[in-house]
C-alpha cells in the first residue's frame, strides 16, 4: 500500500493534471501525468462503475494498481501527479499482465529512472 503522502486526493490537484496534463494510453491502462513543483510523485486509480458495479471488484483492480507502483516505486521519476484509468478489459486480465500494462505506460511516458 501506497503511503498517504504519495496520494493525489484534492480536487484541484485533479484538474490540473486533467487540464494541463500529458496523456498515454496501453492496451487496457491510460494515464494522465503533470508536473508537480514538489520531490515526490502522486498517484490516483480511477476505476469508475463502467468496469464494475460491484466494490469489491473495483477495490480489488485499484489495490493491483497500487501494488504495481509501490514494487515499482524507487525506479519512478519524482515531481510528477499521475493520474490511472483503467478500461473494462482489466476485468479479464491477470496481476502480471496489468503490471506489465503499466509499466509499460510508465516507460513511454518517460517517468521511469534509467538505471
């Protein structure tokens, strides 16, 4: 689990990254990422009730997000709000496939470290 520092929670956060902000898209991931002025980066996971009406289902795909980033943490660049949106294909996917998605978003995007 993320810690909440690395949460984008406030709504004008929001919509400066939905306004401003750069976008990419995978196979069943997209993302919107913006410049923040600070040293971390923020993530939101925005399962909506077009991927499921059922919470725990919903709850189920963002915690699989958010894991995905946490192991990927330290190799992420810093100063950024990324914003996740998934499409209701992830329902049919499997952990390893959806990490690799993102990932995969992450490294088009230029937000990984070269190491």
């Amino acid at each position: 689990m993320l810690p909440k520092e690395y949460k984008l929670k406030k709504d004008n956060d929001f919509k400066k990254v939905f306004k401003n902000g750069r976008y990419k898209q995978g196979d069943i991931i997209k993302i919107k990422f913006f410049k923040n002025n600070l040293t971390i980066s923020r993530f939101a996971f925005l399962v909506g009730l077009k991927i499921s009406k059922k919470a725990t289902k919903r709850n189920n795909i963002r915690r699989i997000l958010e894991e995905s980033v946490r192991l990927k943490f330290k190799q992420i660049k810093s100063g950024f709000d990324i914003v996740v949106i998934v499409s209701p294909d992830i329902l049919n996917k499997k952990y390893q496939e959806i990490e690799k998605d993102l990932i995969n978003l992450f490294q088009k995007s230029n937000l990984l470290v070269e190491e």
